[in-house]
C-alpha cells in the first residue's frame, strides 16, 4: 500500500500540509478552524462572557464528515471521573477520524491556569501565588506535572498562561496574573511554558493583548494605554513566553485598544507577532472572541463580517464552537467575498501543529496507556511547596508569630473553615463544581481551621465565622468578640470567594469599586481589634485589598493569594513556625481603598507629592516580605568602573548571610532607575532578582550581569533605545527597601533595538 506524502513522518512538515490541502474541499479546510462544545452550558451557568447568548446548536453526525478542528473542554464542563472522561474523549476522538476522508481527529483543549481544570484534579495556587514565590523554577516543575496529566487523558493544548500585567487591582482577574511588573510576569510565564511544553503539551498565551488595562477595571471594557504602556509593560512577558518558553499559541483578548478589537486588529496578531516576532504557531479566539466583533464591539455586521475580519487579522481558529467559521464563511467564500486563501493560511497553521503533534500520523491512537491519577502524592507535595513559598508575612511588629505549641486561639472570620477559601475562580471546584452541588468535590482540601488544629495539636482553638463573606449580617459579631477574648490571640481568616460574572468577589467578572473588604468583614475587623486580644490577620484572597485602617493594631498580618487544595497547612504551617515564610508580594497593599488605578510602575507625577492632596504611597510595597530569620548584606560592591558602552555590561554582587536561628530565604531585588530619559519613566522597576535559602549561619554571593538593552524604553518615535546617560542599579529586599545604591553612566552612541535584544539579567549564585 502507497502511503500518501501527508502520512508520511519523513518527510518534513511544510511539505506534508502542502500535499494535504491540496487534496482538502472548502469544507474540509474550514472544519479545521473551528472547535466544538459539547455540553455547553445554555441556561446562564456557564463559564464564558455571554454563553447562554453565544452558544451554537450543532449536529455531531452532520458536521464530523468534514473533520474538526478542536474539542472544547471534555473535562472542564461537568463534574466527569477522569477515566470516564479520558475514555469518551477517545471514543470522540475515534468518531471524529473514522468520519472524515482523511481519519484527522482534533485537538482536544482543556483550561490549566490554576491545575488541570478538571474533577479531581490537582488545585495548585492561583498565578497571583507564582508571583509571590519569585521561583521559576518551581513554577516550571508545577507546569512540567500539569502537562503531563493532561497529555496522560489525551488533551493536546492546554489555555495558559495569562501574561496579563495587573494595571489595577480592582479588576476581578487579578487573581489570574503573575503580578503588577512585566519583568516578574515574563520570567514566571516563560517558566510556566517551558514546564507545560516540556510535557508535549501547547501552551497558549493570554490575552493578548491589553485586556488588563480595561478602563474602570471592568471586564472586556475598552483599553485606553498609550503606545509606550503597551510596548514597555504590556508586551514585554509574551515576547519573554515566545522566546524562552517556546509557546506554540496565542489567545487574542476580549478587549479593544483605541478602538479596535484584538480580535481584528492585523497589526497585532500578524504584523508584530508574526513578521516581527517570527511566531508560527496557532492564534485561538478567546471563547466566542470572533462572534463578539458582531455582538459587542459591532465593527462586523454579519458573521461572515466578523469571520472575515478575525481571519484577515491573523485568528486561525474560532473558539470554543462553531459560529462564524462554519457555514457564514463557506458561503462567504463561495460567493467571492471572503478569499479562500485566508482559509488556505489558518488551515496549514492548524495542520501543521497537528502534524507536530502526531496527529496526521498513520499510528495516532487516542487511547490513554496507563492508570489515571490526576492528584497522585507527587502534585500534592509539589502544591504544597508551591503554597508555602507563596505566603507572604506581611507585618509582624512584636514577633507574636510564630504562635506558642499550647496557646489559646480564637479563630475568627468567614474564610477558616470553607475549602473553597483556598481555591481561585478557574479551580474546577470553584469553576465547574459549584455548579453541582450535589457532587463530591473531587479533591482533598483542608480548610484552615482544620490544618490549624492538626499544625498545634495543644494548642486549644474555637472557631466562629462572624459574619458571611459578602452578606450584611452582623450578628455573628457578639459572638467573636466573646471567644476573642477567652483567647491568648485572635485569628481572623478574611477574604475573597472565587467566583464567575458576580457570583463571587474575585475571578472573571468580579470587578469591585474599590478596594475595601467583601461585605462586613472590614467591620468585623474593626470590631475585633477592640477586644485588647492581639488580632493576626489572614488572608485569602484574589488580590490585594487596603490594610491601613489597621496597620497600627494588628499584631501580625499574613497573605496568601488562593493558595490551592494544599494552603491550609501551609499556611498553618507559617503561624506554627514548621515553615519560615519567603513569599515576596507580586502587587503592592495599598493604605486605602480608594485612589485607584495605581501599581508601583510611576513616573515621578504618579507618585506622592505637593500638586495632590492624596498620597497613593502603598502601606507594603511591590517585592515586600517578612520572615522568622535575620540576614545580613555584605560585602555589597559593583566594578569599579563607572561607565560603559551603551552594549558593554556590567556586575553587581553582593553577599547575603543568615545571621538568624532558622533556615530561612531571601530574595535580592535588582531595581533600575533612570533619573532623565527623553519620556517619562517609572521611578523604579524590576529587571532581576535571585532566591536564596540559607540555613543560620551560611552566606552566599549573587552577582547580577546587567546589560544596557535592559535600561530601554520606546521613545516618542516608537523606537524601542538604549539612551546613553546616568542610570542607577539599586539592590533591595523590595521596591521600597534599597540596600545599595550602583551608579551606572552609558557612554557611546543610542541603540536602536531590534526583537533580539537582551530580556532578563542573568544572575549567578556563588
């Protein structure tokens, strides 16, 4: 038997898509563009923008003679066993290819941002969480065990990272990002990639790009950030994720900037990303992203429009289902008013990746080989690494924590005893299973109270809630006050409920007005710092929210960012003293609720000053971490040279010791500043840092390689340069805590940057 050049691995891919759409009807190459829900939800629960609204009848029989090009969600829609899942998605996968002339079957996506989105899969702490690590490292390990769950039941693409640079923290996706610095998202993103991809699995990047600058903080709200926002802060991680990652695809944002949609916009999804960046991947709409330029953004009339637009603009396929790229474009074609040849381009991008992935070859077999473990012991280990390195110590001015073995405690506050106080809104039992009450959870997650009792077992602990996450209730007050002052301290477990489109106070949808606490748990604070029981304060949240009222009657504060099935005992495990705590905060804690936008990336009229009467100044700054450890910074120096060539480099070093009685963590901060540039600039920025974990008494020395393509900005004539002059290289414990001061001046002649330049600053440990 002749085997078709498409069948045939030896020959190179390009030639194999080649031979393959020749042979394919409009149809054929069509269905390749387009993915299918099955089980959409149609009566209001669902898990896009506008679902019920969007959502497409279709008919499998009729419509998987032409092939297909992605599965939406197999796993992520109902509360399904994972062998029983992985086992129907392969018989799908079967129909599909058995259907078709070609026996082509698709690409099969699942949602991975905070774990395998899927019943009974590891929930591991939201992005946010990443953040506060400042550990790439760990990240990557995370992604490389999530990668290999999905590839384990079949799923070829999983929809992450979000590379989204929190701009306001009001926003409800906050707890979706990496933090409020594009170099911290970028070198956390890249790592999350390199893991997944390392697994076989296609990372796809979101949202590309701009959907975290919505005015208002409002979701899918217009973006109005100037060109130099955009290209320094916005752009900045995915070229970092395309780069050092390896991503193979990019999700295009809900959002318009300037008037045009993402979704349609050429220059961004084809002349930059592609001609200028060189990516040759796959571009997704985000789900019903395509069927939006008609129903939302009305710049298409029709949905042959709309499905002329995304494809001219660079969007290969339509997801999560078919509605635009099916019937509307075919006829459009047919009819001359859509060129096939924009079919032609997005079809051979799809087959392509497909032929990558082993799709197109004659021995695919979509049957999964092995046991199916989704939350084996080796996740649950690493999420609870990843959760203790994710908590931040805010406060702790008197040294209360750790808490003594055999104190009282009064645990207080409506976040201490509900699992799902741990989990963000893309966490499948906050995503999907909260639509199932009737259904187990899936997972094992202890709340806090439980991991509480167990981390201090003489320890003597009573609980009540107070008050409700979100309700007005105060009634419960009378009684927290009562076991508050039985106790040696007071407890107080506040925080956020993930949730989607208003139905929690944090996740997709779940904008607020400011940036005061859920409901009456402000009061409730309030009313417990009264009792003369000191009062440590927990948190569990999605984003930040404005401490100040308290920072003078807390005697400890503690942050963690929904730190997933295993942050209850790590964060009991900080309060008992079992974990010291490294976490670096990835946003700032801002004094006061209101005042917002504001991050730590402001020129010099962004900060506190003379010509306004509010002072945005954060009551705990980007990079701030407490621990139970002292270190000391010596022997900080820099070269003695003072100036170098605008492409020379340049060291700084210093050495860090533990001087304390604990194994502890530090992490070193490299900031630059640039005290007169052509354009305004942030007064401060990241642009490296390095964790150290010393046991009492070591010492280690980190030295950071700075280059001058990290000092450079776009200019008025959109011009990414390196501008010769003084620059200042400033090592701190955060953006605030400078502990060494370098001053660098650039000689020689500005550069003007190309897409190769220089993205991280390399850091050596000795």
């Amino acid at each position: 038997m002749t085997t078709a050049p498409w069948r045939d691995p030896a020959l190179p891919a390009e030639a194999r898509v080649d031979d393959l759409l020749a042979r394919m009807t409009l149809e054929e190459k069509t269905a390749q563009l387009y993915g299918v829900w099955v089980g959409a939800a149609t009566d209001g629960d669902g898990v896009a923008p506008n679902q019920d609204e969007m959502a497409s009848d279709f008919d499998w029989d009729e419509l998987i003679p032409h092939g297909l090009g992605q599965l939406t969600r197999s796993f992520g829609t109902s509360p399904v066993d994972p062998t029983l899942a992985a086992q129907a998605l392969a018989r799908a996968q079967r129909r599909i290819a058995e259907a078709g002339r070609f026996g082509i079957p698709a690409v099969a996506h699942e949602e991975c941002l905070a774990g395998f989105t899927a019943w009974g899969a590891t929930a591991y702490p939201v992005p946010l969480a990443w953040g506060a690590t400042f550990d790439p490292d760990l990240v990557e390990e995370m992604a490389r065990r999530i990668g290999h769950d999905l590839a384990s039941v079949g799923v070829h693409q999983g929809l992450a990272p979000v590379l989204d640079v929190v701009r306001d923290p009001r926003w409800g996706r906050v707890e979706e990002t990496i933090g409020e610095d594009p170099y911290l998202v970028g070198t956390i993103g890249a790592a999350y990639v390199r893991g997944l991809e390392s697994a076989g699995v296609i990372a796809t990047l979101k949202h590309f790009a701009g959907y975290a600058s919505s005015a208002g903080a409002r979701n899918l709200a217009p973006v109005r950030a100037g060109v130099r926002e955009f290209a320094d802060i916005t752009l900045p991680p995915f070229e970092f994720a395309l780069r050092e990652g390896g991503a193979r695809s990019v999700m295009a944002a809900y959002t318009d900037t300037d008037g045009v949609p993402a979704s349609s916009d050429p220059y961004l999804l084809t002349e930059l990303l592609r001609e200028q960046w060189q990516f040759t991947g796959t571009v997704v709409s985000d789900y019903y992203g395509v069927g939006f330029l008609e129903t939302l953004h009305r710049v298409a009339g029709t949905k042959a429009e709309a499905a002329h637009a995304a494809l001219a603009a660079g969007i290969d396929v339509e997801l999560p289902t078919l509605r635009c790229y099916g019937d509307p474009l075919v006829e459009a074609v047919r009819a001359n008013v859509i060129p096939e040849s924009l079919v032609d381009r997005a079809a051979a991008r799809v087959l392509r990746q497909k032929c990558e992935l082993g799709l197109l070859d004659e021995d695919w077999t979509p049957e999964p080989t092995g046991p199916i473990d989704l939350d084996s012991t080796a996740n649950r280990v690493l999420a609870r690494r990843l959760a203790e390195e994710s908590v931040v110590l805010l406060s702790n001015p008197d040294g209360l924590l750790p808490l003594a073995p055999d104190t009282r405690i009064a645990v207080v506050g409506p976040r201490a005893a509900d699992a799902l106080a741990m989990l963000g809104c893309y966490s499948f039992p906050s995503h999907v299973g909260i639509n199932h009450p009737d259904r187990p959870m899936g997972i094992e997650i202890p709340t806090l109270l439980e991991s509480l009792r167990t981390e201090l077992p003489d320890a003597k602990v009573t609980f009540t809630e107070g008050c409700d996450t979100t309700g007005p209730d105060t009634s419960g007050f009378a009684e927290a006050v009562a076991r508050s002052a039985e106790a040696d301290v007071c407890v107080a477990v506040l925080g956020d409920r993930a949730g989607l489109f208003g139905k929690g106070t944090s996740g997709e949808g779940c904008d607020v007005g400011d940036l005061q606490l859920p409901g009456v748990q402000a009061q409730l604070l309030d009313t417990l710092t009264t009792t003369g029981t000191p009062v440590i304060l927990v948190l569990l949240t999605g984003r930040p929210y404005a401490l100040g009222r308290w920072k003078d009657q807390l005697a400890a504060s503690v942050q963690a960012f929904f730190p997933g099935e295993e942050g209850g005992p790590a964060v009991a495990g900080v309060l008992s003293g079992r974990v010291n705590p490294s976490g670096r905060l990835p946003v700032s804690v801002p004094q006061e609720p209101g005042g917002q936008p504001w991050t730590y990336l402001q020129p010099p009229l962004g900060l506190a000053g003379t010509v306004s009467n509010l002072d945005p100044t954060p009551l705990h700054p980007f990079g701030h971490g407490l621990g139970y450890t002292d270190f000391a910074w010596e022997d900080i120096e820099d070269r003695e040279k003072t100036e170098i060539g605008t492409d020379d480099s340049y060291d700084v070093s210093v050495t860090v010791r533990n001087t304390g009685p604990l194994d502890g963590t530090e992490v070193v901060q490299l900031y630059l500043h640039d005290p007169v540039a052509r354009v305004t600039r942030p007064d401060v920025r990241l642009i490296g840092y390095q964790r150290l974990d010393l046991a009492p008494g070591e010492a280690r020395r980190v030295t950071f390689h700075f280059h001058p393509d990290l000092s450079a900005f776009t200019d008025r004539a959109g011009r990414r340069i390196v501008e010769p002059g003084a620059l200042e290289l400033r090592l701190g414990a955060s953006s605030a805590d400078i502990r060494h001061t370098a001053r660098v001046t650039l000689t020689g002649p500005e550069r003007v940057l190309g897409t190769d330049r220089r993205l991280r600053c390399e850091t050596v440990v000795d």
